[in-house]
C-alpha cells in the first residue's frame, strides 16, 4: 500500500486521465468516495419516506426521550445524513472524518437497543471506511471523480 501512494509514483497525483484512473488506490478512493455520498443521501430521504425500513426502531428510546421531538427526531437526522452526503460529494476530506464521526454516535445509539449489536458492528466496519476515505483524500486533493 505504502508503494501505491508513494509520491514518485503517482507524480503527486497530478497525472490524469487513463494513468489515474487505472490507478488501483484512484479507483478504491472513488468507490469509497461515490458509496458515502449515495449511502447517507438515501438514508437521510428515507428518514421522509420510510420506503426501506421503518427507521424509528433504530432509535434509542432513551435518545428519544431527551427530546421534546421523540422519534420526529428521526427527520431531523434524515437532514443531517443528507448534509453529510453533500459534505463527502464537495470536499471528500472532511465529509469523510464527518461521516466517521456520525457513524459513531450511530452506534453509540445501537448499543443502547437491545439486539442491534450487529447492526453496531456494521456500522463500525463503515466508519472505518469513511475514514479511509478521508485519508486517501489527502492524496486526491481537488479531485471530485
């Protein structure tokens, strides 16, 4: 891995074209880059629509009595996934350690139900994609696709 983002070989990532995009670290970050932008945009309009699943059993009763919204709280988390989304898709650094860090506190929820622990561990093994992608960032400087 070391050698795949050693400046000498990617020219500072200033190469284009067929050279990057034939690059196998390019294409893990562009993935990366492309899944947490479309993964918290869905879920955040879902939380509007309810279409893939009904998103109040994934919250916390205890999260939801600390607010006078209860599971309306719901939607307000829909627009932050959503924020999140736009975040990754305009500056991919940041949105990355942004998606990271709300996937934690996902968790932090998840721990307090009940049988999600799964659901926990998964968004763990997200997170640390997320954060992937905020590293590898620092390598694409600039670039959106």
């Amino acid at each position: 891995m070391a050698r795949a983002l050693d400046a000498t070989q990617t020219g500072s990532i200033a190469q284009s074209g067929p050279t990057l995009r034939s690059d196998p670290t390019y294409q893990a970050w562009q993935i990366l880059h492309i899944g947490f932008i479309v993964a918290p945009i869905v879920a955040g309009l879902d939380k509007f629509f309810g279409l893939l699943v009904n998103w109040d059993q994934y919250l916390a009763p205890s999260i939801a009595h600390l607010t006078p919204l209860g599971y309306n709280l719901m939607v307000v988390i829909g627009v932050i996934e959503i924020v999140a989304g736009v975040a990754v898709a305009l500056r991919p650094r940041l949105g990355g350690y942004l998606v990271a860090a709300w996937l934690w506190g996902i968790i932090v929820n998840l721990l307090l139900i009940p049988g999600y622990y799964d659901v926990a561990l998964r968004d763990f093994g997200l997170s640390l994609g997320a954060l992937a992608l905020a590293r590898l960032s620092e390598h694409f400087r600039g670039r959106t696709w």
